[in-house]
C-alpha cells in the first residue's frame, strides 16, 4: 500500500476503483518568441478570439520572474495569456526564446458552415501556408489545413451531415 494519499495529489483527482487520474481538461500553449500580441490581435480579428486573461512580464508581482539564466527579458512581452476561441481556451505567451517551431500538431476549427470555413480558411491563409486546400471528402463537407504567418497548423472543418 501506498503512502501517498489522494489528499497530496491537489492538481488531479485520482479514481479509487480503477487507479486513472480523471484530468479536466488539456489546454494547448503556443510559445510565440516576442510575436504574442500580434498573434493574439490576429486571431481576434479572424477567429473572434477574445483575450480573458494577459499578463506582461513587468506586471509580474514576482520580481525574480523572467527568463531562466538570469537572461534580460523585454518587460512588456507578454508572459501569460488566456484566450477564447468558441468553446476552447487556448494559453500563449511570448516566453523566452527568439524562434518558435510549431510541429507535430495542429488545432482544430469546426465551423457549421462552409461559407464561414471558406472565410476563417482564407483569413488564417494570410502570409502562411495552404497544406492542403479546402476540399470535401468522405469524413466532412469541406476541409483544409493551413500555417497561419506565425507557424500554427490549423485544420478548418466542416463536419458533413450525419
């Protein structure tokens, strides 16, 4: 038997018949490396994002907070944000390196309509890359993925009717 009782596991619920941790909820965090606000100002203007939370690093009330290393960092970059895009919150920041890689994934839209697809699709086209233009398959009405100018794969869907 285990010393460590549910009491000491503050940030998850532990199922007692199966042994799972019960997680509420995955939030992605994009790192943006300076290009935080811009990006947030995009997605407002082209997803309808709206910001519920930002907080800059010279607001910080720890005085130490910063970048690991001792390293310099811009105090009005943006430390923390909480952003609502439909029902999803997405967290970013301008944390504390130059470059940003986002690979290996992609976030998802569904919109209910393809004319909205179609707008979001080329909206979020502008100064990135089309990885697959908006088509309807087997599994959706319409479909497309594209790197938005910051290097975020989003995959725009249109679920077909069921």
């Amino acid at each position: 038997m285990s010393s460590t009782t549910t009491a000491e596991k503050p940030t998850a619920v532990r199922n007692q018949v199966s042994g799972t941790v019960r997680i509420s909820q995955v939030q992605p965090y994009l790192f943006f490396g300076g290009r935080c606000e811009e990006a947030i100002e995009f997605y407002r203007r082209v997803l309808g994002a709206e910001v519920t939370m930002l907080m800059r690093f010279k607001d910080s009330p720890d005085t130490s907070e910063g970048c690991g290393g001792g390293s310099a960092v811009d105090g009005n970059n943006v430390m923390h944000a909480s952003i609502r895009i439909g029902d999803a919150t997405l967290l970013a920041s301008d944390g504390c390196e130059e470059r940003t890689s986002f690979q290996g994934f992609s976030l998802s839209l569904t919109i209910p309509n393809a004319a909205e697809a179609e707008r979001v699709f080329a909206s979020l086209s502008e100064s990135g890359q089309v990885q697959q233009p908006m088509i309807k398959t087997f599994f959706a009405e319409r479909f497309g993925i594209v790197a938005d100018k910051f290097g975020v794969s989003w995959m725009v869907v249109v679920m077909a009717p069921s």
